[in-house]
C-alpha cells in the first residue's frame, strides 16, 4: 500500500493563510461549516501561542459571522494531559480523527445485498440524497444542517465530488461521497438510516466503490473515522488498515463562558 497521511484527505474550504506553523481555512459563503472554517496546524503550538490563536480566530469568525472554534492538531502527536484539561476548561469538545485505508479488490468483494440500487446523484435524485444529508448534519443543529444542504445545492453540479445515494424497495436509505484523486478514492459523509442498518446496505456501498476504484486503476480507498465511533470496528473487519490519528477540538459556540 502507498504512504498516506493526512494531507491526502479532501479539505473543504479557501486557504486564508499557510504558513509554516498552519493553515487557516475559511469560507464565508458557509460560515457555519466547522471543518470548512478551521485551523490546521503543522506543528504544535506552545499553550501561549494557541491561546493567542484562540483569538485570533475568534476575531476572524466574528468578521463572517462563525460562532464556532476549531483545530486540528499534528498527525500522530500525542497531546499530553495539560492540554486535555485545558481543553476542558476552555470548553472544547475533543476529538480523534482516525485514517483508515484499504485495497480496491478488498473492498469489491464484500458482499452485497442485491435489493439495493444504487444511483449517482444528479437533479433527479437530488432531494433524495439531500434527505439522507439533512438527517446526518441535524444533530449539529437546525441552521447548520440547512446550511450544509444549500451548500450542496449550490456545488454539487461543479465540485468534484461524486455522491451516491442508495435505495431499498425505492425508499433513499444511504447516502456517501467519493473523492476521486490520481491514487486514491476517499469515502466521505458515509451514512445509512438507522431504521436499515444490518441489512448489507453499507457493505454494498462499499462494494460499488471498490469495484469503481478496481475499473479506475485498482485506487486505494481511504476514509477518515472518528475514534470514538464504533463504525471503525466495522471497517477494521472489512479489511481497512489505521493508518495514523490527528486531535480535533471544536467549541461550537464560543460564546459560552470558560
């Protein structure tokens, strides 16, 4: 399998500053999309520096009308115990992103359940997707699962993201994007309703990206999970290889009082 890391992830948003130290991403049309207006550093800051940095971003949010904080820290930098209390204290939720990556031929021969259609998205089959989306973005609140809807709305046509939405007995029940690059597919925003899960939906997905990525020149699919979802279990199982982790922190309403 080919070095992967990080970097070879999709990042959604404009490059506002990159540095030696960081990137800064914003987007303005969006400003309610947490991973589309964040921090990316490259080397741990010291704790004063990232306290200044807490307010810089916040004066930077304010200007496009974020309420959030976010940042990512170094891949595979282990962040020892002041930082996590200080995390906590600054009100952050902490997250570990997990990479995860596994062979086209592996992944084309999970099985498949054979009542599953699976369609790419185009104006027909739009809303169905959104559906799918909309359920998946609402835990983070009204406004940002609308947002993130309009922003599909706006780019699906244009970017180059491929979406998939997946029916059973023609009712739109998953949903996920496929990031095409030269080497590499990445699966993102995988979801299936509760309602329909352990029903082979997922691994038929998979299946069809894996055999689109075999027709494509045998690409390695990668995938980013949150080390806390019991999902990487399953991926594990399927035949993914953990590649390396990255702390994410959010806060999002900076509002709140420490």
């Amino acid at each position: 399998m080919q070095q992967l890391s990080m970097t070879d992830i999709y990042r959604e948003g404009e490059v506002f500053e990159d540095t030696d130290n960081y990137i800064i991403y914003l987007m303005p049309s969006f400003p309610l999309k947490y991973y589309c207006n964040t921090w990316i550093y490259k080397r741990t800051p010291t704790i004063p520096q990232w306290l200044s940095d807490i307010t810089r971003q916040q004066q930077l949010h304010v200007a496009q009308q974020s309420h959030h904080l976010s940042f990512y820290f170094p891949e595979n930098e282990l962040l020892d115990e002041q930082w996590m209390t200080l995390f906590k204290n600054k009100g952050f939720q902490l997250g570990v992103m997990e990479l995860y990556a596994v062979e086209s031929e592996t992944l084309q021969q999970l099985p498949v359940n054979n009542n599953v259609k699976i369609k790419v998205v185009d104006q027909t089959t739009l809303e169905d997707y959104l559906q799918i989306h909309y359920h998946f973005a609402q835990p983070f609140g009204e406004a940002f699962a609308e947002e993130s809807c309009q922003s599909v709305r706006q780019q699906f046509a244009d970017d180059h993201i491929t979406r998939l939405v997946a029916y059973l007995n023609d009712l739109p029940v998953a949903s996920v994007d496929f990031i095409e690059n030269e080497s590499t597919i990445e699966i993102d925003s995988f979801g299936v309703l509760d309602d329909y899960q352990r029903q082979g939906i997922g691994s038929t997905i998979q299946s069809f990206i894996g055999e689109y990525a075999v027709l494509h020149g045998n690409k390695t699919i990668i995938l980013v999970a949150d080390g806390e979802d019991t999902a990487k279990d399953m991926y594990l199982k399927q035949g993914y290889v953990f590649l390396s982790f990255a702390y994410h922190i959010l806060k999002t309403d900076m509002t709140q009082s420490e």
